[in-house]
C-alpha cells in the first residue's frame, strides 16, 4: 500500500487516558499519556468510578494534544482506533463514547482495538522490521499470556494465568510488605537491595499444561512468610522478600519463555505490556534467548505501560484487513484476546 494510513488512536481501559497519531502502524507521530498513578496511590490502587471521571476530564485535551504535536487535524486521519475491552468498563466507555463521536462527526471509519493485541502491537512500533511469526509473552496488570503470533490480530494462546495475573501479584506483595501502590516499580527498586535467595519462594507449574501460569500461589507463599514472623515474633527484610519474590516470578516467565520456543521451534520472543518494563524480567528473557540463539524484542518502558501508540499500530492492521466497528460499539471488559466484540 502506497498511500499513508493515519490513525488517531484512544486508550483508557484503566487509569492512563491517552491519544495517539501513528502513521502506517509502525511509525509514532504523536503519543500523549495523562497518567493518574499519584490520584490512585491515595487509595492504594486503582477506584474504577475515579479513573472514569478523571479520563472524563482529560480525554479531550489529550487528543487535541495528541493531534497537535502530530501537526495533523482529524479531518487527516484515515480512521479512529479505540480500545473496546478488555479493562474497566466505567474507563473503557469514556474512550469509546469519545471515539465514536470523534468518528461520526469527522466522518471517519471506526475500528475497535483489543487491549493485549495493542499491547503486541507495541512491539512493531520498537522494531518497525518485526513481522509474524513470532512468540509473544504477555505480561501485565490484568493479564499473563504466552501467545504465538501468526499474523497480524491472529494468536495462538499457548498458555496463560490460572489465577492471578503477574502484575497483580506484585500490587499485592507490594502492598503487604508496605511498599504500597503501585506494586511493580516500588518492588522493582526495593529488590535492588536484597538478596533474590534469601527465601526460598516456590515456583507453582502445571504437569498437565506446561505453559500455564499461576501467581496466586507464590503470592500466598510471601503471604504465609510474613504471618510466620509476624506470630513468632520475628523481624525481615522488606528488600530480600521483594527481591526474593520478583526472582520467582523472573524464573516462572523465563521458564515457560524458553520451554515455548523448544517446543515451537520459534526463532524469535517478543515482551509486551506493563510488567514487561521490569529489568530483572527483561533481563532474565534476554540472557535465556541469547544463550538459545532465538532473538528477542522489547518495547521501551513507555510502549510497554498502557499507551495509545500501540492501540494505534494494531488499528492500523485491523484497519487494513477491513474491520471496521460501527457505531453502537460498546466496550466490552471480558474481551478475550483473539475475540472480536
């Protein structure tokens, strides 16, 4: 295709309104992210009903925002990309009321974004030569996938996350051991100074499915370590539990990573979404495919957090193949990756 494809894309499936222009799906124009961290750190994590109110106020300053440092108008964009699910549904029908009407008053076709494709998609952005095939592990707040891409908005779920997903397991330890919200990047910084074999944290696996994952347990098993010094009496070091943890976590994608690629015989592992900026992750995925030979990608930390650049490179393929929504698109918080709504 010769002709240019722009895409103003929307995003605010959890607490970041944001609005992005991107150019062909793989080139940023323009990523603008109105993040509510400070807002929901009061309440120790995310109040849906807050962060539908605050997207309210902001969404349209960040398009207009979004639109202006692109130094475009939105009568020069192609289509409107909105994520559609899954996320809070109070926060993802801010976005979608917006797209919609953004669409129908520019005349402009509409295309729904599935939040974890998006977050694939950050990946094209990083590494515009990136095509699939490819594995994919999916790792952020809501949700752990290990996915094989085939195509563009096409995915074989290899495994995923029986309980809690990775990132949801670091709010809760972080919160227990008084680290607060948010849990990823406070435990992050916290495990800089500890020992990762100070405690022996178990490594939870399926015999019947060996890429599923499980987070639920390993979170219980820091739970039950802290109530055993609590009851004897018994001090520990904030710093060796947060690294402690963060290493079993580590081992848990790495491995199921690598067992993937033996048993695909897939060549290259991309990263995607929020926990994805961890650097003891990223760095454990990249050791492990250097020493397989397999390659690895990793969009930078801003592409990793939710953003709508990457909702904007997967509009742009979803774009291309004809999809278009219409205009009683309604989010959809359940939406599994590979469904359409």
């Amino acid at each position: 295709m010769d002709k240019e494809i722009k895409i103003l894309a929307i995003e605010s499936s959890c607490d970041e309104t944001a609005a992005a222009v991107v150019k062909n799906g793989r080139e940023i124009c323009s990523n603008i992210i109105s993040s509510q961290i400070e807002l929901h750190t009061l309440y120790g994590g995310v109040v849906p009903e807050i962060a539908s109110r605050k997207h309210m106020e902001k969404i349209d300053q960040v398009v207009s925002a979004a639109l202006k440092e692109a130094g475009e108008t939105i009568q020069g964009m192609d289509a409107i990309a909105v994520t559609y699910g899954p996320g809070l549904v109070g926060a993802l029908l801010v976005g979608v009321a917006h797209a919609k009407a953004y669409a129908w008053a520019a005349g402009k076709p509409l295309v729904g974004v599935n939040h974890i494709e998006g977050h694939i998609a950050a990946n094209f952005l990083q590494y515009p030569e990136l095509t699939p095939p490819f594995l994919c592990l999916v790792v952020s707040g809501g949700h752990t996938h290990l996915v094989r891409v085939l195509d563009y908005g096409e995915t074989e779920i290899l495994g995923r996350s029986r309980d809690d997903a990775a990132g949801e397991a670091f709010d809760k330890v972080a919160r227990a051991i008084g680290l607060g919200y948010p849990g990823g990047p406070k435990i992050e910084r916290a495990a800089k100074d500890g020992d990762a074999k100070a405690i022996a944290f178990p490594r939870p696996g399926f015999s019947d499915a060996p890429f599923d994952f499980s987070f639920s347990g390993l979170k219980s098993a820091v739970l039950n370590y802290l109530n055993e010094c609590k009851m004897k009496g018994l001090s520990y070091s904030q710093a060796d539990v947060a690294a402690s943890f963060q290493a079993a976590v580590t081992d848990i994608l790495t491995e199921r990573a690598e067992l993937a690629l033996s048993e695909t015989g897939e060549k290259r592992l991309a990263l995607a979404g929020g926990v994805a900026s961890n650097s003891a992750i990223r760095s454990s995925l990249q050791a492990m495919c250097e020493a397989k030979g397999a390659d690895f990608y990793v969009p930078a930390p801003i592409l990793c957090t939710d953003n709508a650049a990457m909702i904007g490179a997967a509009g742009y393929y979803e774009y291309r193949k004809g999809n278009r929504a219409a205009l009683n698109l309604n989010a959809v918080p359940g939406l599994k990756i590979g469904e359409r709504g």
